[in-house]
C-alpha cells in the first residue's frame, strides 16, 4: 500500500514535470488549479435528488422481495404443521400419509421459491449497483464539463482533485495559497 501511494506520487510529479518541461510555458507560467470532488458532489443540488431516487429503486425492489420472503414463510409455516401431522402416531394412517405427500410438495415449492428469490435479490443488487455507478457517473460529466469551462476561462491549465477520491488516484501534498480552489465556483455554477 505504501508503496503504491510512493509510486502514485512519484507518477503524479513525474508528469507534472514532464508537462512543464515539454510545454513552451515555463513552469512559473504554468497555472494550477484544485477542486474538492467528494465535496462538489456533495453540494451539488442534483446529488441529493439523485440519491433519493437511488434510495426510492432500493426500496421498490426490497418492498418486491420482503412480499416473496411473506409468502415463503407461509408455506415454511404450513410445512410445520403437515410435519407434525405426518408425525403423529394418534391419526389415521391415510392423515399421516397424506400430510408427509403434502409436507414434500411444499418442500419442492418452497425450495423453488428459495432459489426464485435469491435469484431476484442478485438481480435488484445487480440493478441498484448500476443505477448508482450511472448516476455517479452523470453528476461527474456535470462537474467536470462546467470544471472545463472555467479552466478555460481562467486559463488553468492543470487541475488536481484534492478530495482523494479512490477513483480519482491522486495524491496532493501541499497546496499554497497560489493555487486556485475551483470547488466553490463550480458547485455555484451547478446550483444556479
């Protein structure tokens, strides 16, 4: 782990040296700029919405669930009687024998519904996780197309996120005053 995060910094200054030294502006010419990921997405309006529409999908898809689990306790119930008729040495015969045919329908019944949900909590699961890396994905695309145009308007010409993200993979360990934190801009642009 060290190691990588030593790598990723060397990587980081490598090709902030490579970029000064191959540019035709000097490096004292070079503008740079930060913004805080984790916190423009965290104040962008559209963020909240976004989740709430996330968390309402989850919910629909456990309220879908939570009626099959219902329905597969009911039978897990009935399976309980018949058992205990099937064991029952006080009835007749044909009770008991009917009760275990039963009690083995159920089980056949129950243990398809068993591998029926279990299949439809794997999909919701599948479904929820796309609907996220989706969602995250257009609220990124929002910020960094109004990060575009403001770089290009205050002509930065590199820009760190300082937030750490572990999509991001970068790592900043200084920022002086110098530097230009684009985060307040951008979340006001997207708030507008």
């Amino acid at each position: 782990m060290i190691m990588n995060v030593k790598s990723s910094i060397l990587s980081v200054i490598a090709a902030v040296f490579t970029l000064a030294a191959s540019s035709s502006v000097n490096a004292q010419d070079t503008k740079i700029a930060v913004v805080d990921m984790q916190k423009a997405l965290n104040d962008y309006n559209r963020t909240k919405v976004e989740v709430d529409k996330i968390n309402a999908f989850g919910e629909e898809k456990t309220k879908a669930l939570d009626g099959k689990k219902a329905a597969m306790k009911q039978i897990t119930d009935k399976m309980v009687e018949l058992q205990k008729v099937a064991a029952d040495s006080a009835l007749e015969e044909s009770k008991r024998q009917a009760a275990a045919e039963q009690f083995q329908a159920l089980a056949k019944e129950r243990n398809a519904k068993l591998k029926e949900i279990a299949d439809d909590e794997r999909k919701a699961s599948q479904e929820l996780l796309k609907a996220r890396q989706e969602m995250e994905a257009a609220l990124v695309t929002d910020i960094k197309g109004v990060m575009d145009q403001l770089a290009s308007s205050q002509s930065v010409d590199l820009i760190f996120d300082k937030s750490f993200l572990p999509k991001a993979n970068k790592a900043i360990i200084y920022t002086s005053a110098n530097v230009i934190d684009l985060t307040d801009q951008i979340v006001g642009v997207l708030n507008k």
